[in-house]
C-alpha cells in the first residue's frame, strides 16, 4: 500500500510539471504572438495613391466612429480587428491584409493579426499625422525648396488646393488666408500649444481648435502624398459648433464665416475679454473710440433743433470698442451709363476708405426710428490688420454688388496717416504689408472666391482657387475686386518710405 501511494504521488508530480510546461509553452506562444514581427509578406500590396486621410473617419459599412481602421491597399475605412468585424470581413474577402489603426497609429496585418513595426511605413503615419518642431517651424518662411507629391507633381508646402465638396469656397479662402498669418500657423503647428485647454463636458468646442490644428499641419506638411488637401473634417465641424448656419453645401459670405470663426476659435481656447487671453486676440484684436450723436428730426423747426442740440439725450458720447476686423465702405457706383451705353467701372484709393477711421469723418447710420452720426478714431493697431471692404448691399427687393475697384499698395501702407497725434506717438510702427487678398467674382449670391496668397520665402504671390494653384504678378492683384485682406504689421526700420515709426528719434 505504502509503494502503491508512492508511485501515485511520484505521478501527480510528473503530471503537475507536465502542466506547467504546457502552461509555460501557451505563456511564451502568447508572448511570441504579442511580439510584433519585424518582417510582413504583404507589405509590398500598399498602395499610397488610393490613402485619403483627410475625409471624417468613421466606418465605411457601419458608420461607427469607433475602432477603426484604414486598409492600405484600397483606402477604405473599417471598424475592428477581430473575426466578427469588418475589417476582418475585408481582409478575408478582398485578400487585403494591411490595416492602421486612425488612432493609435499602429499597423496590423489581417486576418493573422500581428502587429507590424517597419520604418518603410512611417511617411504614412507623417501623412496621417505631421508633426512639427520649433526649428522646422522657423523654417517655414524661409525654405523655398519645393517637395513632391506620389503622382510627382511639385508644390510648396503651405501653397497647396483645396477640395471643393459642393459650395464650400467661401470656407476655403478663409482657412487659406489664415493659414499665412504667421503666430497663429506657428501656433496651431505645435498640437502642444492647445492641448491643455479643457472645455466643460458635453462642449464640442474643442473639435473646432483640434480640426484646424489637423488642417494647418496637412497644409504645412512637405510630405504630402498628393497636392492637395480636402477640409472635409475641419467643415464638418464648424456646421456641427455653428449649428448649421455655415454648411458646405450651400454659397455663404466669407466675412460671416470669418468673424463667426475667429470668435469661436476665441472662446474655444477659453479667451477672455484681455488681449492676451487666446492667440487670436493677440494676433488681430485692435481698439477704437466711437463717437456717437443724435441728429434732431429733420421736421422740426431750426430753433427747436438747435435746442435739442444742447440736452444729455443729443450730445456726442464715446465708447471703446475691440475690433477684429475693420470695414471700409466703397463710394455709390455711377447710376447711369456713359455715351458708349457701357457702365465705367469707378476706382477708388485705399487711403479714401480708410479716412473713416480718422477721427474726423462722419458717417450717417439710419435705424427704423432714429439718426446717428458716428465717427471713429482707431487707438490701438494689431499686429495684422483684417480689412473687409463692403461690397454687398440689401434693399428691399434684393442684393446689389458694387463693382467698384479698389486702388492699394501690395507694401509699405502706412496707417500712420489715419492715426490721431497722440496714437501715433503710441505706436512705433503703423506700416503694413499684405499677406491675403480675397477676391468675389460673379453675381451677388452666387459666384465664386478666390484668394491671392504670399509666399514669403521666395517672394511670390500665388493664386488659389479650390484644387487650382497658379503664379500671378502683385500688379494684377490691386485689379480685382478685393474683398477681404490681411495686413502684416511691418516691425523693421524702412528709411525710404517715411514710416513714422523711423522718424520718432529725429
């Protein structure tokens, strides 16, 4: 009995360490499947032509914005990795067997699922997500090295199209034009800069910051692998925190969508009323003195006017005011035709709009039951002036564009001259150069925009119309019909051309 419990004891053992070696062998079979292997056979079926990473990503047979994966042989987006997912269902179906995760930047192969780690895949996680840092940031302006595309076309990074999904190109020149004012492209560059804003739970504010972010780094990016780049998930965010006011399928006025924009992305960087509270403020925010008066109605006698004149109620009050952007109103264009019965187009000099600004000119503004005269003295100039030029008026039966042309300067517009003594003494530099110029052809309420943009490491202006990227000479900018520009605020000494901030210490 005694050698019979022995051998069944002595049994046990060999069966309990049989056990844990099969348990050791299953623990290193895990791990060797958890190991990502640095060789994968399919590598060679990725085909960069057909990945689009610009477009919202969510699952193309499930619509889910969860777990999903883009397949890099045929571009399209799938959710999961599992044996009951589509992207499994996929790779299965299709024989294609390379996928990356949109989120965490890895790559899998299917059905096997292994991860794989190869330094050939890298310019597409650049392409997915581009980085930069402070030294490749200060390069910007000063590289006119031009990079090249998979279909090798050649384009400089930051001078790149558009894509127009319906009528969305009223967006398109805006996010172009900001994407060449130099502190807020600088900002938006690093994601560090706004990764530690918190909004309150429930607030899809941040997507707004987060999407422009994606959308500056896309168009900076010199390892583009095409050269272009679709606004699709920037604009389905701003339809989202605009609550459809601004949507891409339906023509809207840039200026709207512009100061809607700027005040957003304020808010959504938690910006307060301080100038330094948000780059945006610190980048466009200017001051100015409004000075209003009541006008006594014009059925009165000229003695009872006259004693209005002198009560509280029609005396002239000041007000500050914060400006984003200033508007110039364009003289009435000619109401009848010339001896050839054809329209002359008027002209008018940019230094006559801006007179408005001046401290002395009024202008009559008219509500339902009342008149005003308002004048206005600008005190504080920022760092890139937005000027909007007020094309559009609505009566009431429709529309009306004025065609009038605007005469300006491309450099050294000096805002000098419409500044009051003690302003310009405030400010030791008040000349400004042009970095955006938005143009409206066509039809009130229909047309198209287009925008001339500076490229500053070569000096050469490029015209961006949607996907179309063409050279044009800075003389044939101040012939179209202006819409919106942006100014730089020169801060260099610049003798020849009289700046006012060059002559203080003479």
């Amino acid at each position: 009995m005694a050698s019979n419990q022995q051998s069944n004891q002595k049994k046990r053992k060999l069966d309990n360490n049989d056990t844990q070696f099969d348990n050791e062998k299953e623990k290193n079979a895990k791990v060797t499947r958890m190991e990502a292997p640095r060789l994968c056979p399919y590598l060679d079926t990725i085909n960069r032509q057909f990945l689009d990473f610009d477009f919202e990503k969510l699952c193309s047979v499930s619509l889910s914005r969860i777990n999903v994966y883009a397949c890099l042989v045929c571009g399209k987006y799938f959710q999961g990795r599992g044996t009951n997912t589509h992207a499994y269902t996929h790779s299965v179906a299709e024989s294609h067997h390379v996928f990356l995760n949109l989120h965490t930047l890895k790559f899998y192969c299917l059905p096997d699922n292994y991860e794989i780690v190869d330094s050939s895949l890298d310019d597409i996680k650049y392409v997915l997500n581009p980085t930069f840092d402070k030294s490749q940031i200060a390069l910007l302006d000063k590289s006119d090295k031009l990079s090249r595309a998979i279909d090798g076309s050649m384009y400089s990074p930051g001078i790149v199209g558009m894509n127009n999904i319906k009528a969305n190109d009223y967006c398109n020149v805006i996010l172009q034009a900001l994407s060449h004012v130099t502190p807020l492209r600088d900002f938006f560059l690093r994601e560090t800069n706004y990764a530690y804003v918190k909004r309150p739970p429930g607030d899809s504010s941040y997507l707004l910051v987060q999407r422009f972010g994606e959308l500056m780094r896309k168009l900076w990016n010199p390892r583009n692998f095409k050269a272009h780049v679709s606004p699709h998930e920037m604009l389905q965010a701003v339809v989202l925190w605009s609550k459809k006011r601004f949507q891409f399928t339906e023509q809207g006025d840039p200026v709207d969508f512009l100061s809607w924009f700027l005040n957003a992305l304020h808010l959504a960087l938690n910006g307060t009323k301080k100038r330094d509270s948000s780059i945006v403020y610190k980048t466009f925010l200017g001051h100015m003195r409004i000075y209003t008066r009541k006008i006594p109605p014009l059925e009165l006698e000229e003695s009872q006017r006259s004693e209005l004149l002198h009560t509280v109620e029609y005396g002239e009050t000041v007000t500050q005011s914060p400006f984003l952007y200033l508007t110039c109103d364009l003289p009435p264009p000619p109401l009848f035709k010339d001896q050839f019965t054809e329209n002359i187009i008027p002209q008018v000099n940019l230094y006559t709009l801006l007179n408005k600004f001046n401290a002395v000119a009024e202008k009559e503004y008219k509500t339902y039951k009342e008149n005003f005269m308002k004048r206005f003295e600008i005190t504080e100039l920022p760092p890139y002036l937005i000027l909007y030029i007020k094309r559009f008026t609505k009566n009431t039966f429709f529309v009306e564009k004025n065609p009038t042309i605007v005469n300006f300067p491309v450099k050294n517009v000096d805002f000098g001259d419409i500044l009051t003594p003690e302003v310009k003494a405030k400010h030791p530099y008040t000349t400004y150069d042009l970095v955006a110029n938005i143009v409206h052809d066509g039809e009130p309420g229909q047309g198209t925009y287009r925008v001339h943009i500076l490229h500053r490491a070569t000096g050469q202006w490029y015209e961006l119309q949607d996907l179309h990227v063409t050279q044009i000479l800075p003389q044939m900018i101040t012939l179209t019909e202006a819409y919106i520009q942006i100014y730089e605020l020169r801060k260099e000494a610049n003798v020849e051309n009289g700046d006012s901030k060059n002559k203080k210490n003479t």
